[in-house]
C-alpha cells in the first residue's frame, strides 16, 4: 500500500492566515500535474484567532455532540485546522448539519478561504461521538474569522 503525504502549516501574519499544504503522491507519473510536492498558498482574511482543545470525556457516547468554540468568532470562520486526537473517528458538523463527514482517529483537517462567503458562511463547527469514548480524547482546533 502507499501513502499519500500532505503536511499543514500554519503562518500568522497580522491580518492573513496562511494554511501551507504540500502533497506528496508517490506512485501516480512523475508528468501528472499534482505529482510533486508543492506548497498552495491560500491567504483568508481574518481580525480573530482562537485556537485550543476540546476534550471527548471518557464515557461520552454515541451521537453527543462537542461543539468547537468559536469564541469572538461571530460572523465568519474563514480558515480552521482540527486534529482528531481522540482515539475514535468522530462526525464533522458544519453549520449543524447532520452527519456531514467522518473524520478518522489521527486525521487532520484544514480549511481555507481567500473572502467570506456570501451565502453560507461557516458559523458552527462540532464534532459528534460515534462510539462509546475510552478515557478522555483530545481534539485540537486552530480558528481564524470574522472578516470585515
């Protein structure tokens, strides 16, 4: 089996946030266009940084839910990075909806966007327990929002 490699980031410049993946795919042709590592630059606007841990307690059970504090985030999460640290996948819910993806034990996930959204800005982040927890898990976040 072979594994693709895609490292994260993060710069904190005053007023952009600089999510900086680079991706390694070893067994597609040396021509394909996303073969060799490179770094994508995304700069999301920002004016609030929170960043932290929310716990999955030990005995948690299946569908409570844990909600990533957005702090003085109000309007909009332009860029965020979680890591599931927990021990068990976990459901992502963005702006509440139901059942939008499961992120495995161990798995990193970022986003970024170069303007808010318009239409559907990202508000509400949670995470949903699938199984029962065995002692207490730890999710990390980094957030960065609330552009002008």
């Amino acid at each position: 089996m072979s594994e693709a490699t895609i490292s994260v980031s993060t710069v904190y410049p005053d007023l952009a946030a600089n999510p900086d993946f680079a991706t390694d795919f070893p067994d597609l042709p040396i021509n394909h266009p996303i073969v060799r590592p490179h770094a994508d630059v995304v700069l999301a606007p920002h004016t609030v940084k929170e960043s932290g841990s929310v716990t999955i307690a030990d005995g948690a059970e299946e569908d409570d839910e844990v909600a990533i504090p957005f702090g003085d985030i109000a309007t909009e999460c332009t860029a965020f990075v979680l890591r599931n640290r927990s021990r068990q996948d976990l459901t992502v819910s963005i702006n509440g909806t139901a059942n939008a993806f499961t992120m495995p034990s161990g798995a990193v996930l970022a986003y970024a966007a170069p303007t808010g959204s318009a239409t559907d800005p990202i508000t509400a982040i949670s995470l949903v327990v699938t199984a029962t927890q065995v002692g207490d898990g730890p999710v990390e976040y980094l957030l960065f929002g609330d552009p002008a």
